[in-house]
C-alpha cells in the first residue's frame, strides 16, 4: 500500500493542535571528527524530533491514527515509544488504552507507562511476543489494534516529520532516518520522495531493512543490543517496505559501541540526551558507515529521547 504525500499533508493539518513542529540544529562539523579523521566540512543539521510530547516521533502517528478512528478502547503492543505515544494521545483524546510492552524494555520505559493512566500488560520477551499478547487480547475483547508501525494512518503520522524537514531545510542532500519496523523511514521516504537520498541506519542487531534489501522483501531476523527497545522489531513492516523500495537510497549498520560514542557526543557537544536507537544516525557519520562529499547538506534524525540521563553522561 502506497502512503500518498496527499494523507500527509492531511494527517500534519489533523494533529498539528496536538504535535510540535520541532526544531533544528546546525552542528559545527568539527565536533565529528575522531583521531586520525577529519571530518568533510559538509552541513550536518540535527532534526530534533525527541522533543515532541512522549519523547518521541511516534506521537505523531498516535495522534492522526486516534483522531482518525476515535475508538472506545485502543490496544497497542510496543518496545515502548509508541506505548507511550498513544498513553498520551489516548489521554488527551479521552479514549481508553490498553497498552502490552515486553519485559526486555528499559525499566524507564515500563515505569512511565505504568504512571500514565493506561491500562499496561509486561510479557516476557520481545516486541514480537508483546504484539502477539496484544493480538489474543484484542480478537478476545474487542477494541482498535493499533499497529506500531505498519498501519496507514500511523505511516502517515509519522511522514509529517518528512514534510517538516523540506519546510526547514531547503535543498537538503541526505536525510538519515533510524530504522526499526520502518514506520518512520517509511512515512519519511513517501513524504520526501525524489527530492532528497533518504538513507535508514540501524544497529547490527536490529537489521530489519538490511535484511529486506538484500532479501527483495521483508524478512524474519533476530534482534538484540543496545537499540533492542527502540529498533527492536524482527520484521519490517510491509507499508514501509512499499516506500523503502522505492525512495530509501541505502541502508547501513552501526555498531553498539558506535551508537554508544553518538550518545556521549551529543551530550558533550550539544547537551542533547537521545536514546540508542535515536543516536544511529548520528553513529553513522563519527564511523564512517555513511562518508558524505564537502558540499553536502545532511539532516540526522534525532526520534526519541526515552532512556535514563545517567547511562549516557
């Protein structure tokens, strides 16, 4: 299913009372280098999406998914960020939640959505057995599935962000998105399309759209590391894979350690706390996994910022 830049541009007018257009940062390019490298004198422009209520992009899917359906109960299975995404979404809207998380989760993660107000369910596992959790109690109680990825109105949701980057940075080169089922690089390569290289990053242990693209179709892979939480799906998504085939450039691999080095830059450079699987895009500049050209205008995603402050300073 093709996500149009038309129910983009309908889903940013539908929570724009509800989201953040976020803002941007440039950042000084010598702050990149690493002994031994210089970094190429480029433009790398730091989109600030964790700031949105929830600390995460996935607001913006939560938003134009329930204001979409208004239903009575909504049930959603997450690594945590789109739990707490739509504990927010459904708070604001009046509406009920049910909410399935796995135990792997970071125990912050847990204990927000404990506080929210929504109903939570901790399963053993990962996100897949959260989601299969959440699946049974859905087909047994009724309410809306909320997919945390791979639904339309979320796609969209998610794309809004896309819209924005065009609208703050003209002639924008490359934008690195962090990959997970895909929802985000998904709604970002159908809003930008041909005007920019859109490019996913994940960690090793999270290479959900590595494996597509080398498969030609989403595949099953085992998840791990430090992203688990927020990368962690064991497949990407299929309408996110419509759009990846046809507008996301690449996709590469960072290393734990690598991410780990982004989230410690961050904070000592710019005072910014992001979580792993937000840091990958700035992981792939400091490693080398993408070498932009001198003249070259990058925008890295920043998406999320639940993690505990301490385990990055």
């Amino acid at each position: 299913m093709e996500i149009t830049t038309a129910a983009i541009q309908e889903a940013a007018t539908r929570i724009a009372p509800h989201v953040r257009h976020t803002p941007i940062l440039e950042l000084e390019t010598a702050a990149l280098d690493v002994p031994g490298r210089a970094f190429p004198r480029c433009r790398v422009i730091l989109k600030l999406d964790f700031l949105q209520p929830a600390g995460t992009f996935k607001i913006r899917g939560a938003f134009n998914l329930l204001l979409s359906h208004r239903p009575e109960l909504v049930i959603a299975a997450s690594g945590g960020n789109f739990a707490l995404a739509i504990a927010r979404a459904a708070d604001v809207l009046g509406l009920r939640a049910h909410l399935f998380v796995p135990d792997s989760s970071p125990p912050e993660k847990i204990r927000r959505l404990k506080e929210s107000g929504a109903e939570v369910t901790v399963v053993a596992g990962v996100y897949r057995d959260a989601l299969a959790t959440s699946k049974e109690f859905a087909a047994t109680n009724g309410g809306m599935l909320a997919h945390a990825y791979d639904q339309p109105e979320v796609v969209a949701g998610a794309g809004t962000c896309g819209l924005e980057i065009l609208e703050q940075v003209p002639g924008v080169d490359t934008i690195l998105v962090a990959v997970g089922g895909g929802g985000l690089i998904g709604g970002i390569a159908s809003a930008v399309r041909n005007r920019a290289r859109v490019i996913g990053v994940e960690t090793e242990g999270t290479p959900t759209l590595h494996a597509a693209r080398v498969a030609g179709h989403p595949v099953d892979v085992e998840v791990g590391g430090l992203a688990l939480s927020s990368l962690g799906s064991t497949r990407l998504g299929d309408i996110p894979w419509e759009a990846a085939r046809q507008w996301v450039t690449d996709s590469l691999l960072v290393s734990d350690e690598s991410v780990r080095e982004a989230q410690r830059l961050l904070w000592e450079q710019c005072r910014i706390v992001v979580e792993p699987g937000a840091a990958t895009t700035i992981a792939a500049l400091l490693s080398g996994a993408y070498e932009p050209s001198a003249d070259e205008t990058i925008v890295a995603l920043l998406c999320g910022a639940n993690v505990d402050p301490a385990t990055v300073a």
